[in-house]
C-alpha cells in the first residue's frame, strides 16, 4: 500500500504552498456532509498525504485536509476545524510530543482527539505520547479499515463533546439571564417596597398586615403646581417632578425614613415602620427641613418660584402591602388622615406639625406656636410650625 501510495503521487507531489488548508489541491472535500468527519492529516511527507487522502476518499461523510509545515499546524487547524487530527511522530522540524503539547495548551485545538501516526510501536512511545495528551496511536500506513474506524470513534466523540459543551454553554448563559432578570426583579421590587418587606414577598409570605403603635407620617405637596403644569410640556413637567422627588428621595434614605408614594404632586412618607425605632419623629422632622432647603435649590437652579407645603402628625397606623401583581405598601388609620390635614392645613414653604408630634420633639427643636385652628375632620386643635433643630438641647 505505501508503494502504491508513492508511485500513484509522484507526479502530484504538493509543494509548499499546497500545505495550508486555504489551497484548493489540498483541502479536499471528500463527502458532502455537513456535520460529518473533518479530518486533518500533519505530516512532513506529501506522499502519505496522498496516501491516506485516497484510503477516506470513498467515505462521503469525510472531509480531509493536509498540513506539511509543523509549525503551521496549530493556525491550520484553527482554520479548519478538523474532528480528528492525525499526526506523524517523526517530522524534521519539531518532536512528535512538543506538536502535541502545542495542541493541547491551545484554547482552539485542546480538546481536539490526536491520533499519532509512527513507523515504531514501542510501548514506551505509545506511553510516552498518551501522557503528552494524545488520544491514540496507529502504525503507519494503517489499514484502511481500521483507520476509518478510529477516525470514526474519536470524531464522533469530539462531536458529543462538543454537543455537551454548547449546551452547558447554552445552560449557563441561560442561568446567567435568569440571575440578571432575577436581580432586576428584585431591584424593582425593592424600589416600590420596604426591604424587610420585599424580603418577606420573597419568601412567599400571602398576607403581610402589621400594626405599629407609633410612628411619624409626613405629607408634601406642591403650591401653584397644577397651575404651572398648564403652561409646560408633559417632558419638562415630568422632569421638574424626577429632580424634585429624588432630592426627597435621597433625604429618606439620609434620614432612614420609607417613601411610601407619590401621588400626583404630593409626596408621602414614614418613619417608625417597617422596623420600629424611638426616634421616629426626629428622623421625620429632619427630612421636613431638609426637603425645604432642597426644594428651594431646585427652584433657584431652574428659576421657578414654587413653594412646598408639609405636614406632620405621630400616631398609630396599620400597614401592608395591597394588589396580587402590581404591589403597593401603604398605610391606613386616623394618622394618616391627620398628617395630611397638617399638610393641606399648612402655609406654603413650612412644616405644620400636630400637638402629638411636638410633644415628641419640644426638647430638641424649634417651635412656633400656631394656636388651635378648625381641622376639616378633626375639630379644633393645636398645631405647630416647625423652625428648626436646638442648637443645644441642654
């Protein structure tokens, strides 16, 4: 067969540049199938090239190319992708085992199987060469049968691997979208709830419903609002709205109080719940001040002259979290009704605050007296403006 094989290409011997994959009079398609064998010989002599083109010719699902250069073997077969690498142990430019290695430390032929091709079938080498990351080992030439059956194997197995590997692939970059939408669930939901809160939805809680004996509501809403909103656009309006709520927004989170809602122009928070805390009242009073101090520098830097109204009340309240798939966490209960009263009640640019409020923060900071007034509601009662913190509470 290797005479054959010599005597049948010594007029068709490749030259160099008939090594590479790219030259038509190597790379030859044996079969037609897409997704069949590719199988790439390296070896420095053309004449087994020949030799082992013509032993796959008649196998239509085979794809077959050469590689005389060594050390072009690696960029080949990354251009061809073969299935199956077969291999000569002895080439004059580089050692069987180092090419190996070569294959095998490259993220584009690593797990590609090797086949070795040798005159010698000393089982050292074979050891030698497995330990080096060959797949197996063939005397050369092979017979035809047997070498088709290798090709076959180890090819298809290269095929299963990489099957599994692309769907691990799929599977993980599945997994990674589930953790990102997850993430981005949980960062909405924490947006619009209490984190305590949104934690217990997580954990499938159906009904969440809580008392609390004391906490601070407050209450802000914009004078002049709706009729400034006649004369702009819906984008000015809505932007105007975004920098006036995240300035209060970011005052809540300084202050450790729970937005509950905006409605409209009016902006509506607690502190006291979800987790309970004495100092409820004085963590609401300053958010009151610093939302005067931010709005007007908002005002100043748009060059409006709107004024916000606020009201605070202390009291008890019921809280939950209403809806089966828009959720809302919301408050009920006589406070609620008072603070907001203490908001519609009160003068533009202020903090109206209840006696029940005052009583708590009378110690620690500046009040004027407002004396009773008529509370749609509530009756008379006795209500405060708030001017500030005690500079020294002794």
């Amino acid at each position: 067969m290797t005479d054959a094989a010599s005597s049948d290409s010594s007029s068709q011997q490749p030259n160099d540049a008939q090594t590479s994959v790219a030259a038509p009079a190597v790379k030859e398609v044996v079969g037609r199938s897409v997704d069949g064998h590719r199988v790439l010989l390296v070896d420095d002599q053309p004449m087994i090239g020949e030799a082992v083109r013509r032993l796959l010719a008649d196998q239509a699902d085979m794809t077959f190319a050469f590689c005389k250069d060594a050390s072009k073997a690696v960029a080949t077969a990354e251009e061809f992708q073969p299935t199956v690498i077969l291999q000569d142990l002895v080439m004059p430019d580089i050692d069987g085992l180092d090419l190996v290695g070569k294959f095998r430390s490259h993220s584009g032929t690593e797990k590609i199987p090797v086949i070795m091709l040798s005159a010698t079938e000393e089982a050292a080498t074979k050891a030698q060469l497995l330990e080096a990351g060959a797949n197996d080992y063939l005397i050369k030439l092979p017979h035809q049968i047997e070498l088709i059956a290798r090709i076959r194997v180890h090819s298809e197995a290269y095929k299963r691997l990489l099957e599994r590997d692309a769907a691990f692939g799929a599977l993980e970059r599945s997994l990674a979208d589930l953790t990102r939408e997850r993430e981005k669930s949980e960062r909405l939901l924490r947006n619009i709830l209490p984190d305590t809160i949104a934690e217990r939805l997580k954990n499938n809680v159906s009904t969440i419903a809580e008392s609390f004996s004391s906490v601070s509501v407050l209450f802000a809403d914009l004078c002049g609002f709706t009729t400034f909103s006649e004369r702009v656009d819906a984008s000015q309006l809505v932007d105007l709205l975004d920098d006036i709520f995240s300035a209060f927004d970011h005052l809540a989170n300084a202050y450790g109080v729970e937005k509950i809602k905006t409605i409209g122009d009016a902006y509506m928070a607690v502190a006291g719940l979800p987790e309970a805390r004495d100092d409820h009242a004085e963590a609401v009073a300053g958010m009151g001040l610093g939302m005067l101090e931010a709005f007007r520098g908002v005002m100043r830097n748009r060059g409006l002259s709107m004024e916000v109204r606020i009201g605070i009340h202390s009291g008890p309240v019921v809280a939950g979290v209403i809806g089966k798939h828009k959720f809302s966490y919301d408050l009920w209960g006589d406070t609620v009704n008072t603070a907001s009263r203490m908001e519609s009640h009160g003068e533009p640019s202020r903090v109206h605050v209840s006696q029940a409020t005052y009583t708590l923060l009378k110690d620690r900071y500046r009040f004027t007296d407002r004396g009773e007034m008529m509370v749609k509601g509530k009756g008379l009662q006795q209500t405060y403006f708030l001017l500030g913190r005690n500079e020294d509470p002794s």
